[in-house]
C-alpha cells in the first residue's frame, strides 16, 4: 500500500513533464545496457517482445495479439497496472496520465531500437474505460513521407512559392500535409510546417503526441517551436539549415535540434531523410 500511495502522490504533485522525461530516461538506461547499439530492422514484434516481455516482465496472455504484419503489431494490455491503480485511487484520468507520462517515454525505448518503429495507443480504448488498452507498433516507411512532402514543395515552386513541403503522420497515415504560400499569399508565417500542423490540430486536437512532422527542409525556431506546443512526438527533415543556406537561402541559424532540447517536450529530431532529393529543391 505504501508504494500505491507514494505513486499517487507523485502523479497529483509532479509535472506530467518531469515524470515523462524521468520514465524516458529509466527506459532508455535499460535498452542502452541490454541494446547498447539498437536493433536496426528488429521489426514491431522483436520490439514488442523487447518492450512487454523483456523490460516489463510481462507474459503473453497479459497483452495478446489481436493483429499482425511485417510493419504493424497490435495487442490489448491486460496486465496487472500499477497506474490504473493509482488513477483509480486518486481519482486521475488515465487517459491524461498515460498519454502526458508513460506514451513518449515508451517511444524512447522504441526509438533506441529504430526510430521507424513508433508506439500508438488508442485512447479511446484504455482502461477504465474498456476491459484493456489498445496499443501497438508500427514501422513507418521515412522515404514514402518524405516523397509526399517533396511533392507538396514541388507544388509550392510551381505555384511561385519557394519550394518547401510538410505533412503530419500517425503511424503510417498522413493525417495532414500543406506547402509554403507565404510568397504568394503575403504572410510570413505561411510555412509548410506552420500551415501541416495547423491542419493536424484541427483534425486531431492540439496534442499531436505520437505524431511526426515531416520537412523537406530542417524546420525554423519558428516551426520548430510550433512543433514544440503541438507537442509532436518527432520531427523529421531531409535537408539541414546549415546545408540550405549554403546554398543561398536565407535563414535563421537555429538548428530545430536545439529548440528540441530547450522545450519542455520530449522530441525527437532526425535528420538526412531524402537528403539529396531535398537538396536538389534548393541549388
């Protein structure tokens, strides 16, 4: 009872924020010590092993699989939960816990084994709420998202603009995607990322936790920052701002990874994604 009490205490009085980058941390230290290098190409099953099996001591009838291919595991939770107790007894939400703490921080696990591989969980199916959690693991195709942004920044150019592409994922779905207009339009702040996200967040709401951003070009502080109170689980990019004004484009020397690391949130930054295509956009 002593330990129930004390994890209630810590979910009412600690910012959701502290608690996700502690739970981050433990998990990546495990994966480091067992994984020290990933697993490159493990696969949603190796990393649903990994995760329920290895790390939480879990065992398959706690989380049986319901559907399975070689990019997507899907599985439903029924183990014993040390957070559904503490919610039911303090009276918190778990659809707000799960996702502000333990929802990113799993994704720090998986992402140590290949950040293609992201961690979904259907809130509206979760325990109270429903007899088990719903959650799964999807391998995302990188180059296929980027070739869609590179197709918006193609638009972009042919319409007078300057060329840049963004489109918002869920796991494997694009849920939003958008071009530059601010040449055309007259309005600064008509960046693709800016317009992709402001799409996602009137599809999804304004917490994108689990979705990825992807840019033709490393997002600025000022999309970089959007990203940030979107709250994305990861930004995805194929050209740097370093490399794009080597090229003669004007732009703010901030690079996105950074903004990352000042926020709040926990984002990913990954960079070099259809590299060269994107370059050739730019020279």
């Amino acid at each position: 009872m002593a330990d129930l009490a004390d994890k209630v205490a810590r979910l009412q009085s600690a910012k959701p924020v502290v608690l996700e980058a502690e739970v981050a941390r433990k998990r990546q230290a495990w994966l480091t010590e067992r994984h020290p290098v990933g697993l490159p190409g493990a696969g949603p099953r190796r990393a649903f092993e990994i995760f329920c099996f290895d790390y939480l001591g879990l065992e398959p009838a706690d989380v049986p699989v319901v559907s399975e291919s070689v990019d997507e595991i899907v599985w439903l939770s029924k183990n014993p939960c040390p957070t559904l107790d503490a919610c039911a007894t303090g009276g918190l939400d778990t659809r707000t816990v799960c996702r502000g703490i333990y929802e990113k921080s799993t994704q720090a696990l998986i992402s140590g084994l290949d950040p293609r591989l992201r961690f979904l969980r259907d809130y509206r199916e979760i325990r109270p709420y429903a007899p088990h959690c719903r959650e799964r693991i999807v391998k995302v195709d990188f180059e296929a998202m980027m070739a869609a942004a590179l197709k918006e920044a193609r638009a972009s150019r042919a319409a007078g603009d300057k060329g840049y592409g963004a489109v918002v994922t869920l796991g494997s779905e694009i849920v939003a995607r958008a071009r530059d207009t601010a040449g055309t339009t007259g309005d600064p702040s008509r960046h693709a990322e800016m317009d992709a996200l402001r799409a996602a967040t009137a599809r999804l709401g304004s917490n994108l936790s689990g979705c990825l951003l992807f840019a033709t070009c490393e997002p600025c502080p000022m999309c970089a920052a959007m990203a940030v109170w979107c709250n994305v689980s990861g930004v995805v990019y194929g050209a740097s701002i370093a490399e794009t004004a080597a090229l003669g484009r004007t732009r703010i020397a901030v690079p996105c990874a950074e903004i990352a690391a000042r926020s709040p949130a926990l984002i990913e930054v990954i960079g070099g994604v259809g590299r060269e295509d994107c370059l050739e956009l730019y020279r």
